[in-house]
C-alpha cells in the first residue's frame, strides 16, 4: 500500500470544471473503493475551498480539495507492461498528437483496453509510456483484430467534446474491410436494428433483431476480387459488432470472421494466404475541434498484412480469369 501521509492539497484545473467531485476522486484515488471515498466525504474529511461538501458537488475551476491522510492500493507494475515491445510499438503508430488528444493507428490484435482475460489494452499501455500525463482516455472503441484509427482525449474537456460529436452523429468514420463474396456495384444502405445475446455456450454475439437498438451503416464497394470483395463502411451508428453484422446480413461476412461466417466454408482460403481473423480498418476518422469547429481528418495506412491479403486475392482473381 502506498499512504499519503500528510494533508494534501490539490487546485481543480479547467479541464475538470463541471465534473462530480466523487467521479474525480474515483479516477484520481485509483485503488481507494469508492465506499471509502463515500465515506470520508460524508465526513468532511474531504473538502473544498475550506467547505464540506456532497458527493453530487460538481467542481469548479480554481477549487481548492483538501484531501486527508489516506492508505492507496499499489499500482500495477506498468514498467513490465511498458518493456512489452507491442507496447512500445504504439509510439511509432501515432498519427497526429496535440496537447488535447492523440490518434492512433491501433494494430490488430491488442485491446483498446484491458479486462476478460487480458492485463492491459492500449489505454493502459498508453499511461504506462506517458506516466507524465494526468489524463488519457478513450473517445470510442474498437475490436480487438479490427486495426486503425483510435481517437483518444488528453484533456477532459476534449474527452466530453468528442463523445457528443459521437452521440449525435457528427463524427465521421470509414472502415475498409475484405468480404466473402460479390459485393454488388453501387451503394447499400443497411438499418436493420441489433440486439446482444449470448449462445448456450456463453460466447456472446450480436444478432439482427427488430426488438434490438437501432443501427445503420452504409456500404460501398472499392474492388472486386473475384469471389471475395474489398468493401468500404461507414457507420452512422456505433453498435457493437455493428459493420460485421450488417455485412453477414448482405450475405457477404468478413473473410475469416469466426463469428459471424464459415470458417469451414473459407478454410482453403484461410490456409493459403495464412488470415488468422478478419481484416476490418479504421481507414479515416473526422471529427471537429471545439470552439473553432475547425474540421480534422485523419487517415490510417492499411496494415501491411491487410494489404499483402488484399493483393493476393487480385492476382487469383486475374488467374481465375485466364
């Protein structure tokens, strides 16, 4: 345990200004169970600008917090995680950084964060290669194999700025993605509404269901290859599983999708170009900036994999042909 062993005081900053003191000290007291926190603000043993307050307080910039004497449980060795060379891996995959946020190309195959098994994702591999930075957090999430943009706030402010650009629909996002199957030539509009569901074996999965939330994605396809497609996707919703359902609905699933297509079906396919899951990329992500609303657009280079997979399937393609 680590311990504060005197009375510490702590200046709210403007990126905080609005925020419930009890979601502050659950995020700054990490360790600490938030029964505990309850219980010395109940006391007034937390207080700010000299006052007691209550849980439901929403901070202000410029407020003073007293905050008592109190025992922390140890952090996590983040020093094992940042040695990780996936982890150190993520510095080269930033595509643009400011002071407010960051984007970056996610590779496939590591977590947007840890949990179900896993220690650590990117947001906690991000903290454990920045210890400096007060505050890292996800705008949105994105599948463990799906590769490409992550958006992720620095500042607080930035954080609730972008989730509502999310919430009502202003951020623009364009995933690539390789399909089973003909895609037909135009563009496809697919609002069938998804629920969540779990199989008698506990595997969860999202099924098409009219009693489900309502989704929408909209497809178009970028290159015949042959019997397989490379499609664009752009999500006006942001379901989970959202594009590999809507795509499994228009018959063509994500090649090598376990999920949600037939393995058995594309084994020869999968065995000869070695695809190990499916091949969905956060291609671009637009969004704006607050107070300027100035517009950004960042686009996230094709895994190399991706790209390899993509061009193997022209030339059998062309092969088929002749």
């Amino acid at each position: 345990m680590n311990s504060f062993e005197k009375v510490q005081f702590w200046t709210i900053d403007s990126d905080h200004d609005g925020q419930r003191i009890d979601n502050y000290l659950f995020t700054h007291l990490k360790g600490v169970p938030k029964s505990h926190i309850y219980r010395i603000l109940r006391k007034g043993e937390i207080r700010v600008n000299k006052g007691r307050i209550k849980a439901v307080y929403k901070l202000k910039s410029g407020d003073i917090l007293r905050i008592p004497p109190i025992r922390v449980s140890e952090k996590k060795d983040d020093s094992k995680i940042s040695k990780l060379d996936k982890v150190q891996q993520l510095e080269s995959c930033i595509l643009m950084e400011t002071k407010q946020f960051l984007v970056l190309n996610k590779p496939s195959g590591i977590a947007v964060h840890g949990g179900s098994g896993l220690s650590f994702g990117v947001i906690e591999a991000l903290r454990a290669l920045r210890p400096k930075e007060k505050f890292l957090e996800l705008v949105h999430r994105i599948d463990r194999d799906t590769s490409g943009c992550l958006l992720i706030a620095k500042r607080r402010s930035f954080l609730i700025h972008f989730q509502n650009q999310l919430r009502h629909r202003k951020m623009n996002k364009q995933y690539l993605a390789v399909v089973t199957g003909r895609w037909p030539n135009g563009n496809k509009r697919v609002d069938v509404a998804l629920k969540k569901t779990e199989r008698p074996s506990g595997e969860r999965i999202v099924l098409v269901d009219k009693e489900g939330k309502a989704s929408e994605t909209r497809f178009s396809l970028v290159q015949s290859l042959g019997s397989y497609s490379l499609i664009r996707a752009k999500p006006v919703t942001g379901r989970t599983h959202q594009i590999r359902v809507h795509a499994r609905y228009c018959s063509c699933p994500l090649l090598g999708d376990e999920k949600y297509s037939d393995i058995e079906q594309d084994h020869g396919i999968l065995k000869k170009l070695k695809i190990k899951t499916f091949m969905l990329h956060a291609e671009r992500l637009r969004f704006n900036l607050p107070e300027t609303e100035q517009s950004i657009e960042v686009v996230a280079p094709l895994p190399e994999k991706m790209a390899t997979v993509i061009k193997r399937l022209e030339q059998l393609a062309q092969q088929v042909k002749k």
